[in-house]
C-alpha cells in the first residue's frame, strides 16, 4: 500500500470521465436546535466521505473488504455502511492499482463535538478524518 486518503465532504462529484472532485471540504457541521416536536433521527446531517487508496507499482489486483464507521465524541462507533468487498486494480496499463470509493450519509447529531469517519481496509482501519458537529443556538434545523 502506498496511501489511503480519506476526505469529508459537502458533495462528491464524479465526471463522465471517471475523475472525482471533493466540493467543500467541511471541518465544522453546525446543526441548528431541533423543533420540539421532531425526534433527533429525523435531523440527520448530510455529508459524503470519499476514501482514495494507491499501492505501490506492480502490486497485485486483489479483491479486498472494505468499511467506512463513524466514531463519535464519546467513543462510540457505528459502521456507516454494511462491509463491501471492493477489486483493487490498475484502472489503466502501466499505472499502480487503485481505488476511489465515495458515500453520502446522514450522521445523526446526537453528540456534540469532534466525530471521526474512518475508512477500514480488510478489518484493519487504514485512514481517518475529523469532522466537527456543533450545535448552533437560537437556528431551527431545515
């Protein structure tokens, strides 16, 4: 393995030409008070993870598994997706195998404070990014 990169972020978008670009790049979600009538799960922040591996020139393709979780202030952990098995190949001759693999998820704002996605390779967690979720007093949530 070389590098594992993982990016947390507004919006992900992938062009026709298979390149990914990361829109806004977030370090801080503020989360307006909920209306009292609205459970917590309903007010969901949406926000996507892109998580970029390349392994040295000449590595393998190999089939792999593959996990992003989400860790939370207080220590909890939840996986933010089911495990998946990913192939990591050269996507061109000559070029060392890679992968780009992007999710949106809805991270419920049950504690405030610095959160951590983390991008876990064949059970082993390979790369992590913080984010920040605050509440912001006196906004409803939209």
């Amino acid at each position: 393995m070389e590098s594992i990169n993982l990016l947390v972020c507004e919006r992900v978008l992938t062009e026709q030409d298979s390149v990914v670009s990361a829109i806004r790049i977030v370090d801080v979600f503020w989360v307006g008070d909920p209306p009292a009538d609205v459970p917590v799960e309903r007010t969901a922040v949406i926000m996507n993870m892109l998580a970029m591996g390349r392994f040295k020139p000449g590595a393998p393709g190999a089939k792999h598994s593959m996990q992003f979780k989400l860790i939370r202030p207080n220590g909890e952990e939840s996986p933010l997706l089911d495990a998946a098995e990913i192939m990591i190949e050269p996507k061109v001759d000559g070029a060392p195998a890679a992968f780009t693999h992007a999710i949106s998820v809805g991270v419920i704002p049950r504690v405030m404070g610095v959160h951590y996605a983390a991008f876990v390779l064949d059970g082993i967690e390979v790369a992590r990014s913080s984010f920040t979720l605050l509440r912001k007093a006196g906004n409803p949530v939209e």
